[in-house]
C-alpha cells in the first residue's frame, strides 16, 4: 500500500513537474509496520487451521509413531488424511512469526527519536521558526485523560502534566494559595497560548526563562516521570532541568503530574517579571518569592530566579538575609542586591548582562515585599487576601 502510495505521488510530482517529496522516516516506518502486521495476520489464520486440523485428528495422533510403509501415507487407517506431524510445525513456526512481529512492533513503538507533543507552542513554534528542526517523530499525548486532572489533595496542588496555563492563572485555589503560580501562568503569551500552553510543557521545555518553574522551584514541587510499563520516579523540579532544553528525563519518559505542596500559614508568594511589552513576551529576568511572615517579621522565605542563568536557580545568601528580618523595605531591598550577586546572566539580544542584574534587585524586591494594604490585595499574606494577577511585571526601565 505504502509502495503504491509512493508511487502515484512519483507520477503526480511528474505529471505537475514538482521536485519528489522526500519520504520521512516516519512515512517508511508505518509501511513496514502494516506489513508486519499483515505477516502476522495470515500467520495467526495459518495457526487456527493447523490448530483446528489437529484437533480433529488428535484420536489417530498414534499413528505418527507408526514405522514408516513405502506406499502407504501418513495413516494406517485413512491413507487420505494428513499427517498432524505436519500441523505441529506450522503452529510452531507461526507462533515464532507471531512472537517477532509482536516484538518487531514492540520495537517501532519504541522509537528513541519519538517526543512527547502536549500543546506544541513550544516544539511546533520552535520548528516553524526554524530555531530547532522538529523531531521525526512525534507523540500526541493532549488527549490523555489521566495527564489532564487537577485537584487540592490533602493540602497539595496535584496537578496533571497537561494543566493549561489558562486554568492555573483563573482557578481560585490556585490564585489564593499558590499565588506565585497563578501569577507566572497570567504571564505567559496571549490567551491562546494559555489555553494550548500545559504546564507539563513549560517545565520539560527547560527554557531559562520559563515563567511556572520559579513559583514551583519555591514551592518545592515534585514532578512524577512515568516510563514505559509503568515505571515511574519523583523529581522536585528545582532538579528537573539541567541546562537550556535539557531535563534529567530519559527517552520514553513523560511528565505526568506535579505536585505542589500547602504553604505554610502566614505565607504569600508572587512572581514578577521584567518584560519589555504586556503580552507575547518572555522574561527578561523574573523572581518568584515564598516570604511567611509572623507579625512584621520574616520568618522564612524562598527565592528562584529566571532567566539569569541556565537553569532557574535558588539566591540562598538573599534567602538567609530575610530569613528572621523586619519585613521592611530596606530589608526586601537588601535581599534583592544579593540575589542579583548570585545571578549569572548574559548579554543578549534582549539584554546586556548588567542591565538584567540592576533589573534584578527591583524584580526580586518587589516579588518579595507584600503589597501595601492600600494596593488591591494580589497576594495570599497571612493566610487571607484574594488573588489578581494583573500586576506581576516590571515594565521596560522599572527601577
Ligand atoms: C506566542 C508565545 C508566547 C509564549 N510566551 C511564554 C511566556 O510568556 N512564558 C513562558 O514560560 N513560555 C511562553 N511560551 C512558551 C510555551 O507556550 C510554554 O512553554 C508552554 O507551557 C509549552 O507547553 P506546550 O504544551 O505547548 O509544550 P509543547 O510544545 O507541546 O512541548 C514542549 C516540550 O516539552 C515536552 N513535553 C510536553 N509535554 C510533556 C510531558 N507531559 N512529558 C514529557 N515531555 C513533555 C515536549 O516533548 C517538548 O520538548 C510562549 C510560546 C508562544 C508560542
């Protein structure tokens, strides 16, 4: 079929005087996988007749063992029938055939080169912009029910790796207690990106300036990976990427649930960026801050950077300068100054790497500090307020 399907393109291309289409490796793939499928077919059929053969003749099996008569056939009895000897064979030989076309379509499905495809604004955006070729093969897993559920269990977040973005930024869970993500989620694109966008995405896409993995990172989320036959493990995402487009993931493996969990009493969180327009941007650096406040102190705080070195980090030297200080603005300010001798950014196209230090101070400052109680309530302080997320970036030039 595949043969023949090649073949009348041949002659189309010919008859229109177009250059012949090269025939992807997935195209010859799914050829050969019918005909594997074929041979296994007719083999299974050859079986049952053999099968059904011995069958009727299993009373007269003895006579195979009768000593071998020039002339006679293959029974003593009723020369005319055949000899189950001969049925024997076929459902073996087909049972081999059976059991290397099963392992032979074992092993297409398997395919190494194959990724994941959730919402593609990623990995199809990447490919139409010619950034990265898109890879010979691709598996569509947006339609996996059990990748796309999303509840509060026991406290935690429990998200399905196909989480759109449009949900995290709108759901009120979300927005009252882990505010920081419902923030980062708001960010990211235009409404149709975070209706297509997934969380799972985001993370496995290991972009530097990746808005959900700073909140998560300060949350301590863990994302469970899932390998064929039902293997799975536990990464906390602070561990998932290991440098730009790259995750400890292994071939085959799929995100498939993240799990945040409850914050503390008392805590709030926010992610703010630095972006040069209001939508269809990325970050130029963004912060994401956990800050639990006892009263006008700060008990403990966390804090993730993005887009300041290749993978999102941690500021430990800021985290432990909050940790225990008045929850003032020179606190908060300081706190900045020493994430920002933490980062590592580079210059760019979009950025000198100084410019993205200074605009860091501010960033992380201002993920940090609560909102005055004068300002609409963005954060979850203290266990109250409601959840907004239209005020998590710094324009261009904030200082
Ligand atoms: C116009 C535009 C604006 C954008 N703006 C932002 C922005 O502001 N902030 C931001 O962070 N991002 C932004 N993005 C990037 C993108 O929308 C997000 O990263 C999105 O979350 C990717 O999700 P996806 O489902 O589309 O990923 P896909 O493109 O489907 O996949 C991305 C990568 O993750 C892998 N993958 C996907 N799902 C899984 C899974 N379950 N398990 C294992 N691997 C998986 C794929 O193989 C691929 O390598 C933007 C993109 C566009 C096109």
């Amino acid at each position: 079929m595949q043969r023949v399907t090649i073949t009348l393109d041949d002659a189309l291309m010919d008859e229109l005087q177009l250059g012949r289409p090269p025939t992807p490796w997935h195209v010859a793939r799914d050829g050969f996988a019918e005909t594997v499928s074929f041979l296994g077919l007719v083999t299974g059929t050859l079986a049952k007749v053999a099968t059904d053969v011995m069958l009727l003749m299993q009373t007269e099996v003895g006579e195979a063992f009768e000593p071998f008569v020039p002339g006679r056939g293959s029974s003593s009895t009723m020369p005319q029938k055949r000899n189950p000897i001969a049925c024997e064979f076929i459902v073996a030989a087909t049972k081999i055939v059976r059991q290397q076309a099963g392992l032979m379509l074992d092993a297409l499905a398997a395919d190494p080169t194959a990724r994941p495809i959730a919402g593609g604004t990623d990995l199809v955006v990447a490919a139409r912009q010619g950034r990265k070729p898109l890879p010979e093969s691709i598996v569509a897993v947006d339609r996996i029910a059990e990748l796309a559920g999303h509840e509060v269990r026991d406290g935690s977040l429990v998200l399905g790796g196909l989480t759109s973005h449009a949900w995290l930024a709108t759901a009120a869970e979300v927005r009252d207690r882990w505010t920081g993500l419902a923030d980062a989620s708001a960010l990211v694109g235009s409404p149709a990106t975070r209706s297509t966008g997934t969380l799972g995405g985001n993370l496995m896409n290991a972009s530097p300036a990746a808005d959900t993995t700073a909140p998560l990172v300060v949350f301590g989320a863990v994302v469970t990976l899932r390998a064929a036959g039902g293997a799975a493990r536990s990464v906390a995402v602070a561990d998932l990427a290991t440098g730009p487009g790259r995750t400890v993931a292994v071939s085959g493996e799929l995100l498939t649930e993240v799990v945040v969990p409850a914050v503390p009493p008392g805590a709030g969180s926010a992610y703010v960026r630095l972006e040069y327009r209001r939508a269809m941007e990325i970050a130029v650096v963004g912060a994401a801050a956990l800050v639990v406040l006892d009263g006008d102190r700060v008990v403990d705080a966390r804090l993730a950077l993005t887009a300041v070195a290749p993978t999102i980090i941690r500021a430990p030297e800021a985290e432990a300068s909050l940790a225990g200080a008045s929850a003032d603005r020179t606190t908060y300010r300081s706190a900045g100054r020493l994430a920002a001798a933490a980062a590592r950014p580079i210059d760019d196209v979009r950025a000198s790497a100084a410019y993205r230090s200074a605009m860091l101070e501010v960033v992380v400052a201002r993920a940090a500090s609560p909102l005055p109680p004068s300002e609409p309530a963005r954060r979850t302080w203290a266990g109250g307020g409601e959840g907004s997320t239209d005020q998590g970036t710094v324009e261009g030039g904030a200082s």
